[in-house]
C-alpha cells in the first residue's frame, strides 16, 4: 500500500519536474523582461522625471518626444544609418563569400582575418577608428605627412558627414560576420544544378543571378533580421566612436533614450522614446520568429 | 550548417581569379587595418604618434603604454589603471556564463524532450527576450536592483546578464538537443530512469559541441557588454568597457594615444584568445542559432 502511494508520488513528480525546471527561467522571463515591457510602457504615459512617479499624462510624451529636434536627429540618422549599414553589410558579405567560395587557397585564414572583429566590443572598435579617423593624429595628419599635404579628411569632425564614420566602423565590425551566413548558405547549395545549367552554358553571371542568390533566401533573411536589430540596438558604438557629436550629429534612439532618463531627468519621455524602440524591433522580430515557430511544428 | 569544404562547381579565368584574390587580400587589409593600428601603436612614445606617424612602425620600441595602462593611468578619479577592472569583469564573466548556461541546458532539455502544452509558447516568450533592445528593461532594472540590495554589485550584474543571456542559451540547446534521438530518451524511461538520469547520462556527455558554443556566445557578450555595465556598476564593480571608455574620453590633461591603444588591446584580449582558439565552434554555432533557427 505504502509503496504504491511512493511509486505514485514518484510518477507524479517525474510528469512535474520538467516543469519545475523550466519555470524558473520562465519567471526570470516574465518579471524582468515581460513585467518591465509593461512597467517600462506604463512609464511613457506618466509624468515620470528624476524617479518614477504615477500621474498620469496620457499621450504627452509623446507628443513631446515628437516635438523634439534632438528626437528628430535621432531618427532621422537612425535611418541614414540602418539604410546604409544593412545595405553595405549584405553587398559586401554577399561578395565576399561568392569570392571566397572560388577554390580560394588559404581560405581559412582569410575567414579568419574577416571574422575576428565580431569578437571586439565596440568600445574597442570605437576607440581604434576614433582615432585612426581622428584628423589632428590620424589619416589626414598621416597623409599629410607623406606628402599628400592638400589631403583632407575630417568627417568625424564634421556634423554632416560625422555618421557615415559611424557606419564605416559599423560595417567594419559586423560584415565579415554576414559574410560567413551567406558562405554557409553558399556552401549549402546543391551542385548538380550548377553542372546542369553549367552544361545547357549558363555563364558564372547568369548562375548567380538566376540560380545561385535566388536560393540564398534564407540567408538574406537571416542577415536582415540580425542587421536591422542590430542595428536599432547600436549604442555603445557611437558613444566611444563620436559621444553622439559633433553636437548631436550622431545621436541615435539608443543615445537619445540614455541620455533623457540618465542625464536630463525626463524619464517619461526616456520611456517612450525606448517603448518605440521596442515597437520597430517587435514589426520586424514578431513576424520572423513566428514563421520560424510555426516551420518547425 | 557549418561551413564546410565542399567547393563550388563554378569555375573561372586565370585574371577573373587574380582579381578575386586582389580584392580578398584588399579587404583582409581593411579588416587589419585598426588592429595593426592598435598594436603598432600602442608600443610607441607619444610624439611619434602626433608627429603623423600613425602608420609608421614604432622608431622607439617601448612597452611603457601597456604598463601605464594596464597599472596607472588615469581611470575616472583614481590612478589605478585597468586592471582592477579587468578582475571586475572577470567576477562579472564567470558566474554569469556558468549559470546561464547551465539553466539553458535545462530548459533546452525540457522544450525538445519533454514537450508539454503550449511549450511552443513559452519558447516563443523566452526567443522575444532574446531581441528586445535594452533600453526599455533599463528603467525598471535600475530599481529592482535597488530593491533586492544589488544596486551597484558585480552580483546584481550577473544577474541582470544572466536574465538577458538565458534566452541565447536556451535557444542553442534547445535547436542542438531537438535532432537528439527520442528513441533514446523513452527507451532509458522504460528502463525507469528519472529525469535528471537521463540528462546527466545521456544528454549530457553529447553535449559538448553545443556547450562551447554556448559558453563562447556568453563570454564574448557579457565581457563586451558596455549598457549594463554602464547603468548598473558601481565604482567598485565597473567592467572593462565602462573603465575603457572612461579612460578614453577622459578630457582632462593630455591626450595619450598610446596608452588608449595599449588599453583597447587588454580590453579585447580575452575574446580575442576565446575566438582565435576556438572562433570555429563560435562560427559554426553563430550559423546554427542563426541559419537554421
């Protein structure tokens, strides 16, 4: 008798103990990620500044925010920004793995050599381009130097051109990383339709074209996806590249967001300024993670 | 999906290949370029830098920058250097990466072996986690940890960075476990082992491949965190990338490149080593978690 109720508890706690497993995890989860979405949310629609506070503003700051020029810098790089870094990190890892999928001796290597900036922090990556693109010590002081005395390059310097050195650095650090997805997915393609279409004399171009990127689907997905998320998460980059200057010629959401709750005391409109961060990464992340969820039924 | 050997079918000229490989080595200098810049510099004295010198090899060979980096420099208030910092980060690193990863190999054992209703769901909550931007944690962060007495701690950092890692975690076990063969597993039940039998003496020694992959993802992403680190530390639990930037953008007194660069070194020194030993398993678990999802 005793021992049927033991084998019972015994049953009941193995169906359980997966369970119980789980859901610390999954409280961690719900407190500190789901439970601060919503506190974080609720936030924006209350007159919130050096400390949280529960008056209630309804939609005020954000059309505060909307007002502001300061927000309005940050958005508009935010796009100049994410454009051109998703743009030249897809062109230039798509290129280089097509080129380093020809037979390429020392491949490895040369993998290598591209990859290892995604192992830096960006503090690091910054530090080096600030002052490598720095004009008093840097290229233009180096070029100078050799000569070339008529040689100007001070974009860092210059609020109009100052966020294309962001993207430079950007690019710099994560395009070796798009180049492996795409070479994997590269590597993935079946040859014997290559040989089929190789021998009905396709030429390499039209291969690509036609065959080739088409099936690489998948990997631009991907890419596009971490890029973009990427992307909109930048911060650390642009405050040891260029502090958010010159002035706010580099401020970027994530900029915006740090310094309106840390510095300047508006935690109302820091929140909302973060709650339409979280928006943008969920219209792209939310589609993607349910199509991949429901494939794998 | 790792990058294999395998070639292509593709085949071409002799100057179609000369000039792959000119523009392959052109862009393997670009990537190189502020490495080189880092290293060449940081064993020069100052004057050979501001002097346009940047891209000369150092006349002068001096290892002074990387000991007034490393023991004395400048940091915040305190000359100190970054190497109390650096053992920040290190107590910061450590216990984080072990425990998430730990709770991912659990979870992950759980959401491919013993499915349950609405797993899926759970899944997808913990998988969301994983790309919010941070920004919208960090108001409500602050006073939790104010809270719970871990304002300013190494301990509320690891906590904080093992709450924001155990979605990457989970996910890398839960796609490496999820090809494990089922047979296995019902057959050690039928057998009357219990849930953590199976996974300590099945799942478990397996898991080695995903388990490197999963400690390198952690490392290289709590070392280089700089957000948590930069809202959440105090003075005496500041990591690496906070005391980096700090000595960097310091605006006082002269401007000492070389010791900047010899810094940026130590601070990605350790994810270096961790990548150049073993970059491949970091490769081909990036493509895992990513490609096939």
């Amino acid at each position: 008798m005793a021992n049927t109720a033991n084998a019972d508890f015994k049953t009941r706690l193995q169906t359980w103990l997966p369970k119980l497993v789980l859901s610390p995890s999954l409280a961690l989860m719900l407190v500190f990620v789901y439970g601060f979405i919503i506190f974080s949310v609720y936030l924006s629609f209350t007159d919130s500044r050096l400390l949280p506070s529960f008056g209630w503003v309804g939609l005020e700051n954000y059309s505060k925010l909307w007002r502001l020029s300061h927000w309005e810098t940050s958005i508009m790089n935010m796009g100049v920004f994410a454009f051109l870094y998703i743009g030249i990190c897809t062109f230039l890892g798509l290129s280089l793995a097509i080129f380093l999928d020809q037979k390429i001796r020392g491949e490895g290597f040369i993998r290598t050599i591209y990859l290892y900036p995604m192992a830096l922090s960006f503090i690091v990556t910054g530090t080096a381009w600030k002052w490598f693109l720095d004009p008093g010590i840097g290229l233009e002081n180096v070029m100078q130097s050799w000569g070339w005395t008529s040689f100007e390059f001070d974009w860092i310097k210059n609020s109009d051109f100052a966020i294309y050195t962001v993207v430079l650095a950007a690019v710099w650090q994560t395009s070796g990383f798009v180049m492996a997805m795409f070479l994997a997915g590269l590597r993935g393609i079946d040859n014997e339709i290559l040989k089929a279409a190789q021998m009905d004399g396709a030429s390499n171009w039209n291969l690509y074209r036609r065959i080739i990127i088409p099936q690489l689907r998948p990997a631009f997905l991907s890419a596009f996806v971490i890029l973009s998320h990427l992307a909109i998460k930048t911060f650390d980059l642009v405050i040891a590249l260029t502090g958010g200057g010159p002035g706010r010629a580099t401020e970027l959401p994530a900029t915006f967001m740090y310094s309106y709750t840390f510095s300047r005391n508006q935690m109302g409109i820091g929140a909302a300024s973060a709650t339409i961060m979280l928006m943008t990464i969920a219209a792209i992340m939310i589609p993607y993670l349910y199509a991949e969820l429901r494939e794998k039924k | 999906m790792s990058i294999a050997s395998q070639d292509t079918a593709i085949r071409t000229g002799r100057v179609t290949r000369m000039l792959i490989y000119l523009v392959l080595l052109l862009f393997a200098l670009f990537y190189m370029l502020p490495l080189y810049v880092m290293v060449v510099n940081s064993v020069k004295p100052l004057d050979e830098i501001t002097g346009g010198g940047m891209m000369n090899l150092p006349q002068v060979l001096t290892f002074e920058p990387w000991a007034k980096a490393w023991s004395s420099a400048q940091i915040g208030v305190e000359p100190t250097g970054l190497s109390p910092y650096f053992w920040n980060s290190i107590k910061m690193v450590v216990p984080a990466v072990a425990i998430s990863t730990v709770l991912g190999a659990l979870n992950g054992y759980v959401l491919t072996k013993w499915r349950f209703k609405y797993d899926t769901i759970v899944f997808g909550l913990i998988l969301f986690a994983c790309f919010i931007p941070f920004q919208i944690v960090l108001i409500p962060m602050a006073k939790m940890l104010g809270l719970m007495g871990l304002a300013g701690t190494t301990s509320g950092l690891v906590l904080v960075h093992v709450v924001y890692g155990v979605g990457f975690t989970t996910l890398y076990f839960r796609n490496y476990y999820a090809v494990f063969p089922t047979e296995l597993i019902r057959a050690a039940q039928i057998d009357g082992a219990g849930f953590f039998r199976i996974f300590w003496r099945i799942l478990l020694p397996s898991s080695g491949p995903i388990a490197v992959v999963s400690i390198i993802w952690q490392f290289t992403n709590i070392w280089n965190d700089f957000l948590f680190g930069a809202s959440f530390a105090g003075a005496d639990s500041q990591p690496m990338t906070v005391a980096l930037n700090n000595l960097v953008q310091a605006s006082h007194g002269v401007k000492e490149y070389n010791v900047h660069f010899a810094g940026a070194i130590l601070a990605a020194l350790p994810t270096l080593l961790v990548y150049i030993v073993a970059g491949r398993y970091f490769v081909r678990g990036l493509m895992a978690g990513s490609v096939k999802g």
